[in-house]
C-alpha cells in the first residue's frame, strides 16, 4: 500500500490517503471533507472494488481534517500517486509503501508537489521506481527510514535537497538547484550532482558522524558553502567552481578536503559581506586554492591543526573600489605556511597569535594597507617594515597592462559569451578588473554588467543574430591611473537543420513525461527527449488541427487568414491565403541556401480550392508526400468506398505524392517516418524537414502489435485504450526516427516535436473534463506538448514555464537561419533565449489563442472565442458567456470558473477587468487581411 501523509506545520491537519492502481488506472482513493473542514487530496476515481467513501471536489484547508486509509483495496498493480498541495500545505510523505510491479518503462510512480512545501521519502522500498519529483520551491527530504541506500533519481526537477540519513544519491540530470542540505547523519553519505549549474547555490553539512563526499563537476557559482560540527572526513568536489561567496567551516573534528582548483574569488563584491571564515576546526590542516583571485574579507581563527594557507599567489583583499572589511588570520598554533608572494592589500590584514608563521616577506609587499603583525614568530618585522604604520594611497602608479579577449562557447549567438581579461601591474601583480559591456555601442543593461575577476559571461538568452558585442575591461592598481582594454564580436545565426514533428490530437495527458494525467499512454522515447532536451511546460496552440497548423506556418494568429477551424476537405471552400509567407517561404530568404520537404498531413486546403493537391508545393515545400486531410478523408469518398469498401484509415489512406493521387495500404504511422528518413539522406543541408504526423487523430484504430506493449487491447476496446496503442506506435516510430538519422547529422540538427492541440473529448479520461478538451479554448484543448532538442539546448533535461506558442516557431526558425525578419507583422517571438537558458523568463506576459468558425472572412457568426491567460488567471470569451479562472501551478485543468460559482469578489472583477482590456486590444491588433 501507498499511503500519503500530509501535515501543515501551524495546524492539527493530518492526512492518510489509500491509492492503488493497476494497469495504470486509479481503482480507488478514499477521501472524507468533514463539513467546513475540508482539504486537497490526490484526486482518485472510483473503482470496481474501492469506490470512495466521498468524494468532495476540490477540497482547500480551512481548519484541521482527517482522512482515513482504507485497508480493503487490493495490493497489487502499479502505484501512483498525483497531489496537487495548495499552498498551505507545508509537507507531505510516501510512507511505508511496496512501489515497482508490472508497468514498462519503470516509472511506477510519481510525486509532483508545485508548492513551497516539502517531499519526504521515508519507506518507500523501490525508491528507483520513481520517475520525476517536481518539487518546484520545497524540499526533497530523504528522512530516515526503511529504503534503500544507493538512489538514483534521474528525474528530479527543481527544489531543493535535504539528506537526514546514511544515503548514496545520484542526481544526473538535475540542475536547478537551490540548496543542498545534509544534516544529522550518523554515517556515511555521497552525493554526486554531475549537472548542478545553479547560480546562487547553498550546499550546507551540519553535525554529520561519518564521511560526507559531495562531486558537483558544473556548479560555477556558490552563494554559501558551510560546514558546521562534522565529526567525520568531508570531501567536496567542485572542480568549475569560480566563486563561493560565504566559505564557512567551524566547529569541526573531521578532516576537509576542498577540490576547488580554479576557484578565483570567495566573497561577494559588496563590500564586506562574505568571506573564508575558518574558525574551531580541530581536524583541518591544509586549504589549497591555487587559482584564488581576491577574498573580500573574513576570519581564520583557533584551527588547532591548520598548518598550511595556501591561497593561489595571495590574492587581493576586499571587494573592488572600497577599504572595508578585514582578513584576520588569528592564534592558529600550527600554521607555519602562507605564502604571499603577489599579495595586493585593499583593507586591513590582521596577523596575530600565530606562533610558528613568519611575517618578515610582508615588509616589500604591503603597499599603504594597514596590517597586525603581533604575535607571530616574527615580531621584529613589525619594528622595521611596513607593518609598523599604514601608508596611503597618495602616491600615483603607473598603468597596468590590459588584455581582452571576447570568445563564444560555440559558433551561434545563443551561447553564453565570455569576455577573458589579462590584468596586471607593472610589477606583475594582479590587479582587480571592472568589466562593461555594450552592444551595438549601447550599454548593455543587464546583469553582472561588471566582474572583480578575469573574466566574465553573458548570460544566454540576451544575444540577438546580428549584434556587435563588445567587452571593456579597466584594471586598476590603487594609483590614480587605470588601464582599460577592449575587444568585440559580431554574432552569427547558429545555422544546421531543423527537423519540426508535429503531432495530432495528443495533448499533455497523453505524454507520460509531462506528468499531467495519472493515466497516460506510454510514451518512453518523447520522455528521453523530455530528459535530453528543453521541454516547454506552459505551450498553446489552437483549439483545432487546421488552425494550428496555419499559425506555425506562418507565425500569425489565425484571425488574420481566416484558418479559424478544421478545414473540410470535401465541403468547405477555404485554404491557408497563398499569399501568406509560410516557413519554407521564409527560408526562402535566409543567407544560405536551405532544402526542405514536407512528410504527413497537410489539411490546410480544402478539394473545393484550385490547385489543392499541389497546395503544399505552391506555400514553398519542394517535396510533399502525404495525406491532404485527415486520414479517413478523401477527395472522392463515394468512389473511394465502393473501390476499397472502406472510407479510409491508418490502414487504407489516400497519398499525395507533389500533387498526384495514389492509395497506400502501410500503416500510415510508419510510412510517414519511412519517408522522412528517405528525405534526410537526399535533402541538401541545412534542411527543414516537417514531419506532420497523422497520428492519433481519429479513426481511433489499434496500431500494429510490434508497435506497442497493450496486449490485451482489440479493434473492440474502448476508444482510448485503443488511442493509447496508437500513441505509443507513434512514440515508436519516433524513436526509430532519430535512430535512424546519421549521428553526425542529428548533431546538427535542431528538432522541435510540437503537439496540435489537446485531446479529443472521445478519448480523454478522467479525471479530466472532457468538455474542456479539443475544440475548446480550455487548458486541456489549446496547452500542448513542446520539446526540443540539439544543439541549441546548452542544460538538458531542464523543464521551462516560460509562457511560449506554435507562431513561435517562425521567427525562432528565422533566428536559426540568419533571417532578419525586417517589418513582417508576426505575432509569435523567437523562443531561442528559452531553449538556452529554461529558467530565463517568459517571451511575453499573456498567451493568447482562438478560434472561429466557419473558416473564411468574418463575421464568423457559428463561433468566434478567445482566452487569454497570464501565469495566475485566465479569461475565456465566448459568444454567449465569459469565464475567469485562477489557475494552479502545475494543474491543467483550470478549476471552477470565477465569475459562475457565485458571486466574484473585488480582486476578481478587477482582474477580469484587467485581462478584458489586454484581451481587446490584442483582438484589435489581429485583423483579417482577406
């Protein structure tokens, strides 16, 4: 059994919730809301054996509550269990539970909890069965318990760590961050965090017995590393480790290893705020850090075995431009080791009480800085040099010398850029540098805009194709003379192929990735490229195939083309305005010379239109091969069906060949990816390929048996379970896609899979909405899959809430070719800043999308609706009614509308005001141009 405890911390709320489910379907969760007492739990069905007791709806905490687990559902099959915690809940625990039965791939269970609460793994036995915890801003906390030792979790996305007991934890793809915490262990523990690139990151170890060993091969900056009353040996690998701006080690027995070879500063640039502070350490005897730059100050006190402080070749001391602060290094009895060749003095040095340290070498070096000498073994310096009284800095220097190199991390410009500054004065010592940026000779106002150290980056996601960046450096020596440097680089279009699959009718509960829906088909190749690549969580499109297509053809929403609904192939005069410019049609216009092809479903022309079966061809495509409409579609379907005695499907489908009509009888999943693969090997790079899968739209027929695991699924079973086969062909013949392309080719290549629209209410399960699915304006009909992967993803396996659309893909597209998009009226933004960096904020601030019918010039008087949402509310506008939602973090479903459970509240006219305005205006700005 499963059970799940949550408990706030200021309340007697306490929760026990029973789940099992076989074959992935929910068979029972036993749920009771004491009246005005109620709580959120993890939203169960009832089931043939274990209905529930209640079920109350969406239960929020008002006041304390008590669930009770039933004892009498079956114990067997697959858990797993889906919370969505309101933001009073502060914690919440898997506790004593068998995990991992039946179900490929093993992702037998998963944990999402999108509030600042914590996840607390306690007993859980096959704690690899887990397959993603999203614990967004909490905690993952492994607390003791009864569950194995050595853990892998390659799907841990966001929050924090917090480690309670003996543990082996492997975190490889993880790389936001924020804290990683080990407190209390009685014996021994080993982290290793291949990916950890969180700028800004805590790593603490607090009143730990036995050995601590943490590898973080990628961390660059570190906000605080502390180590407080380790009785054991800790060994910490931070091998890119640039900056630690709090070092703290105190109150140690243990030994301490530090692996920081090219750490250049510890401390912040803020005057004294941070520093190296050692202090009551009974085990440290060395600190090595051959690379260090400056430390901004701190204290190095009463280590009774420290006898080596080797810090680089003595860095400078202070943050740049100021005198505050102090380094003390005080009554350590066996320090015998400091080097100081190369020191440079911002503010005070104190030496004292260090009987064994020899002061004499300061005399040539302390260049009008105040330092103590007293007590050292050496005292007699103090009578003679410089220690006796402080000189200042009236005396003006000469210039120091000043190179500057400014590179990219790769030849595009969404990369980070690097500015590499050589700074030294005429005696050869380091100086401290102020590094400035400018692009296109304007400042750059972003952030760092300067660095205390050699070298700096931009981070990606500001750098735009064609800009001239240019780096400044100004080093100075403490004289009144400064040196500045400069060098600069103008950006280039990242270049290689882009391969753009489009998938139908398969929305976020499909794609077991997402993690969206307790019951989704299984789909392991798009979860390894969820895994391999940027995965856009928050992605629209329209609510309709043809609507969605028209958009990422052409980047504009579809008010404009009048594409408003799914076309008709046999009866609806209407196609895409051959007028609009389309994707190979932009192109078209790049630098270099770019081939494509078109492979799958069409559907943006109608039989009734001149030329339709060479429409693809005539919107710029150089190769169409494919079906015109959906499959069960054809141009003549009397004479179809008395021919074939069918009207078509997966198994029986019109092709269009470059316009000319023929039959197939290949399951059309799999042609479509034979003929993809055939064009990458005679496609001329770069390539544009579009993949437009017919896949899983309607005819809801059971995909071939080699293309998927349901056994027990036949032409008789329900639609979705059929659907379900047909998804995971599709995930087959996907991966037999990228399998199939050369991996040299592949490496090149940018691949965007890109769903249309949501799932057809036919096959949507519950616990979602199905008259909120395809066709409607709700989460579930326009929020669709969108993941991308190669060369442009620089932190794999990172999910983005950045708040992106299909008319993204056409000026993102334009970025990759090198295409100034000039005064072309788009509606979408290029997204590339996004697929660099994930966590970068979103392109806009609301996401709009529609629909109207009939297709053609308005008024579209059968339905004409639009939503538009911003990362907390959303209002949908219809003929006869508008809504207001406010939308929980990582739910799909929008809950109950605002304005229609009752009376709305001030903050919700007021909302509803605001959003109406943005929404009008944005109607305005969208005219039909036809």
């Amino acid at each position: 059994m499963l059970f799940l405890l949550l408990a706030l911390d200021a309340s007697a709320l306490d929760i026990e919730v029973s789940s099992v489910v076989r074959r992935g379907w929910p068979v029972g969760a036993v749920v009771s809301c004491e009246p005005g007492r109620q709580v959120y739990v993890a939203a169960g069905l009832p089931g043939e054996t274990c209905p529930p007791a209640a079920i109350g709806g969406p239960c929020w905490d008002i006041g304390p509550a008590k669930l009770v687990a039933r004892e009498d559902c079956p114990d067997t099959g697959t858990l797993l269990v889906q919370p969505r915690i309101p933001p009073s809940i502060r914690r919440f625990r898997i506790q004593a539970g068998e995990v991992g039965f039946d179900l490929s791939p093993p992702y037998d269970i998963e944990v999402l909890a999108d509030h600042d609460g914590d996840f607390v793994v306690s007993d859980v036995r096959s704690l690899d069965a887990l397959s993603r915890i999203a614990a967004v801003d909490g905690t993952v906390v492994f607390a003791a318990g009864d569950y194995p030792e050595v853990v892998e979790l390659p799907w841990l996305v966001g929050g924090s760590v917090r480690i309670e007991r003996p543990l082996s934890l492997s975190l490889p793809r993880i790389d936001h961050l924020p804290v990683l915490d080990i407190d209390g262990v009685v014996g021994d523990v080993e982290v290793d965090v291949p990916g950890w690139l969180f700028d800004g990151a805590v790593l603490q170890i607090t009143d730990i017995t036995g050995s601590t060993t943490v590898r973080a091969d990628a961390l660059v900056a570190v906000d605080r590393l502390e180590v407080r009353g380790a009785t054991g040996a800790v060994d910490l690998v931070l091998p890119s480790a640039l900056e630690i701006r709090d070092l703290t080690v105190a109150d140690t027995s243990g030994t301490l290893s530090l692996d920081a070879g090219v750490l250049r500063r510890i401390g912040s640039n803020e005057g004294d705020r941070g520093g190296l502070f050692l202090t009551d350490n009974l085990g440290l005897t060395r600190l090595d850090l051959p690379s260090l730059l400056r430390i901004s100050g701190g204290v190095v006190e009463r280590n009774a075995a420290l006898e080596s402080l080797a810090l680089g070749s003595w860095p400078s001391i202070g943050a740049a431009g100021d005198r505050e602060g102090s380094l003390r290094i005080a009554d350590n009895p066996l320090l015998s080791a400091l080097p100081l060749d190369g020191l440079e003095l911002w503010i005070q040095l104190q030496l004292t009480g260090n009987p064994l340290l020899p002061t004499c070498e300061l005399e040539a070096l302390l260049d009008g800085a105040v330092a103590d000498c007293s007590g050292n073994l050496a005292d007699a310096c103090a009578e003679v040099g410089p220690c006796a009284a402080p000189v200042d800095f009236s005396e003006p220097g000469a210039a120091p010398t000043v190179t500057v190199t400014l590179e990219r991390a790769a030849d595009h410009a969404r990369v980070p850029l690097t500015c590499s500054v050589d700074a030294t004065d005429p005696e050869g010592l380091p100086l401290s540098v102020a590094i400035t940026w400018t692009v296109d000779g304007v400042p750059w106002d972003g952030e760092p805009t300067t660095t205390i150290w050699p070298g700096d980056t931009v981070p990606p996601g500001v750098t735009r194709n064609g800009e001239t960046w240019s780096c400044e450096a100004i080093a100075s020596d403490g004289s009144s003379e400064s040196a500045p440097a400069a060098d600069s680089v103008t950006l280039e279009a990242p270049g290689g192929n882009v391969l753009l699959v489009v998938i139908d009718d398969v929305g976020l509960d499909k794609v077991s990735g997402y993690g969206a829906h307790p019951t989704p088909s299984i789909t392991p190749v798009m979860d390894s490229l969820m895994d391999e690549g940027v995965t856009f969580h928050t992605a629209y499109a329209h609510p309709s195939c043809s609507p969605a297509r028209a958009a990422l053809m052409t980047g504009r929403h579809v008010r404009r083309s009048g594409v408003g609904s799914g076309i008709a192939l046999n009866d609806d005069p209407w196609e895409l305005p051959l007028e609009e410019e389309t994707l190979p049609e932009l192109l078209a216009t790049a630098p270099d010379d770019w081939d494509n092809a078109l492979i799958g479903k069409w559907h943006l022309s109608s039989a009734l239109m001149p030329g339709f079966a060479e429409h693809p061809l005539t919107q710029g495509f150089h190769w169409f091969e494919g079906a015109n409409s959906n499959l069960d579609r054809v141009v003549d379907p009397d004479a179809f069906l008395a021919e074939h005695g069918s009207r078509g499907g997966y198994y029986l489908w019109e092709r269009n060949t470059n316009g000319a009509l023929d039959v197939s009888r290949t399951y059309a999943t799999t042609e479509q990816v034979d003929v993809a693969l055939e064009q990458v090997g005679v496609l001329a790079e770069p390539w544009l390929l579009v993949l437009s899968m017919s896949a899983a739209h309607l005819p809801w027929e059971v995909a071939p048996d080699a293309l998927h695991d349901y056994a027990d699924v036949e032409d008789s079973s329900p639609v979705d379970l059929r659907m379900d086969s047909m998804v995971t062909a599709l995930d087959m013949e996907l991966g037999r896609l990228f399998d199939g392309i050369p991996a040299d080719v592949l490496a090149r290549t940018t691949s965007i899979v890109v769903g249309d629209n949501g799932t057809a209410r036919q096959v949507i399960r519950p616990p979602w909405d199905a008259t909120r699915a395809k066709l409607t304006l709700h989460e579930a009909g326009v929020r669709v899959p969108f993941i991308v992967n190669g060369p442009l993803v620089t932190t794999p396996g990172v999910s983005s809430s950045a708040m992106v659309h299909v008319v993204d893909v056409f000026p993102t597209l334009a970025d990759i070719a090198g295409i100034d998009l000039g005064a072309r009226e788009l509606d979408g933004v290029s997204i590339l800043g996004n697929i660099a960096d994930p966590l970068a904020p979103s392109p806009r601030d609301y996401l709009y999308t529609e629909r109207m019918v009939p297709n053609g010039a308005p008024p579209w008087d059968l339905y004409d609706g639009q939503t538009l949402r911003d990362d907390r509310h959303k209002v949908i506008v219809e003929p006869d009614r508008t809504h207001l939602y406010t939308l929980t973090p990582g739910v799909l479903d929008e809950g109950p509308d605002r304005i229609f459970q009752g009376m709305p509240t001030e903050g919700d006219r007021l909302t509803l005001e605001q959003l109406l305005t943005v929404l009008g205006a944005q109607v305005e700005a969208l005219p039909f141009e036809y």
